[in-house]
C-alpha cells in the first residue's frame, strides 16, 4: 500500500456568492461536500505537467492530475465498458 499517490486540490473563488455550498457531516460518516460554480470556461490546461488547472469566469480549480493518469483512467474505463 506504500505507493497509493494522494492527489491534492485546491478551488479558488474570487467572490462568496460563487460558494453554493460546504458541507461538512456530523455523523457516522467523515463526508465532506464543496459545491460551487467556476463559472464560464476559460481554459483548461497543465501546468508544469503534473498540475491540472481549469479556469472559469468566477474561480479556478487545480488537482495534481498528470495528462498520463487521466489517459490510464480512460483507457481503464473503455476497456471495463467493453468487458460483457
């Protein structure tokens, strides 16, 4: 289990009103929900490689994705949606 990769994010919104909502359970259950809008696409793109980054009007989203880990993940789909 020593090789699991975590991969951070981070959403940055440049108003509240973006914010629809943030929900944080108090229960059984260690669920945490962020829900807003980036607004209108503006680009998508990698930084640096590693870095995922999708602007919109109202905020940006980074994930440390790599071009490589999504094109597994979508092959890996393709090819369990082929399987009977």
């Amino acid at each position: 289990m020593g090789n699991i990769k975590e991969h951070v994010f981070s959403i940055e919104l440049k108003a509240r009103r973006y914010l629809k909502n943030v929900s944080l359970t108090n229960g059984s259950f260690d669920l945490v929900l962020v829900e807003g809008t980036l607004g209108e696409l503006v680009q998508a793109s990698f930084k640096e490689g590693i870095i995922l980054e999708v602007i919109g009007k109202n905020g940006t989203l980074r994930i440390d994705l790599t071009e490589d880990e999504i094109s597994k993940t979508v092959e890996q789909t393709i090819i369990e949606a082929e399987t009977p």
